[in-house]
C-alpha cells in the first residue's frame, strides 16, 4: 500500500490546496504516482470533526489525516491525534517542547515523527549538531518532496546512526506536487490507528516517483 505522508490542503495557511483538487491530479496521473492514499498534514492544527469519507468513496483513494507541528528541534509529523493530545498540546505553539511532544503522544497512541530533517539550519540533523538527540524517536522522513536532493541524502546518516525508520511525503502545498514521494507499506492500512501501528513496525520504505521515466 503507497501514501503518501505529508500533504498540506487550503486549511494550511500557506497553502491553497484544495482536497479534492489534489484527488482529481492524483486520478490523471496513477500511472506514474500508483497512490493508494494521502494524509493530510495542516500546519499546527487538526479538526477532530473533519469527514473526508464522500470524497474518498468518489475518487477509491484513502484518506487519513495528522498534523504538523513546530518545536526547538524542528517540525514534528503527528499521527493518530485524539482528544487527548489536543488537551495536552497547543498545536497552535511555534515553540512546543520536542521531547515531551515525542514521549506524550507515543504515551496517548500516537506516533510523532520529525520531518525534513535534513534541512540545512532547521532540520533534526542541525539541531543534533548543537543539542542532545531526542529519546524515543521511531521514524523520521527520509524523503521530502520540498527538500533539496542533498537535503535527503543526509537523512540517511541520520537513520543509520540512530536506527530510525524512514517515510516518505511529498510535503505538498500545490496540487501538482502530489505523490512525488510517498511510502510504501507491507501491510494494508485502513485508518489512522493503523497508520501509527504500521510506522511503529518498520515494515514500509520511502519511495521518489521523480525518479522513474
């Protein structure tokens, strides 16, 4: 099963996205982009009222949402967000405590994974330069559509010397950029729970549909 992990819609405010716009792209080219589904990420929030079972059902592509959100250490990719962690956390904070965000969510069910983290600057490995490394790490996003090639690519040190697991997501804040990088599943994945259960397990790989042609 391939999703694709990082989509931002029109609810991200620096995006213009709508949902189903990227369906209607993603329909026109599965050939090149074979997506079985997208998770939509927003910027610091998430709607627990948010239904996406109509568009679903017309366009046969699954639908599944997270959320990003910013802390010292860079962004953070959570998945299966309940009530309780929009209790704990303010997505809305710029400056969340990455640690506890880590521990706390892994605590209530969910998954939380930093993303572009080879972004010069602002992503986990240049924060790892200056700050000890963050306890309880499984994943992070081995492949971003938005970063630079050389960006990606240092990811994979990161993997290796920490053991985590690498996804993939095209970070996509225009409907053309959809699927250009995903992650592709051993396993079935039918809702958000299995989502977090599946990146818990390791069992997927990060692919670049850039490269193919």
């Amino acid at each position: 099963m391939i999703l694709d992990l990082h989509l931002h819609s029109e609810l991200s405010d620096d995006s213009r996205a709508p949902v189903e716009a990227y369906l209607k792209i993603l329909a026109r080219k599965r050939a090149e982009r074979p997506l079985d589904g997208i998770v939509l990420t927003e910027h610091r929030k998430f709607d627990l009222e948010a239904d996406y079972r109509d568009l679903e059902d017309r366009y046969e592509v699954r639908i599944l949402r997270g959320a990003e959100v910013e802390s010292e250490y860079g962004h953070i990719l959570v998945y299966g967000v309940n009530r309780d962690m929009l209790r704990r956390f303010d997505f809305a904070d710029v400056r969340l405590p990455a640690q506890e965000v880590i521990s706390e969510v892994e605590r209530m069910g969910g998954i939380a994974a930093p993303c572009h983290p080879g972004r010069v600057n602002v992503g986990l490995c240049a924060h790892y330069e200056k700050k000890p490394p963050l306890e309880g790490v499984v994943a992070v996003e081995a492949l971003n559509g938005g970063s630079k090639a050389a960006e990606n690519e240092r990811v994979g040190e990161l993997m290796q010397t920490y053991g985590y697991f690498g996804f993939g997501g095209s970070d996509s804040h225009l409907v053309s950029f959809i699927g250009i990088c995903a992650t592709e599943f051993e396993d079935e994945i039918a809702d958000e729970q299995g989502l977090v259960e599946a990146l818990k397990g390791g069992r997927y790989r990060a692919v670049d549909f850039r490269t193919r042609g």
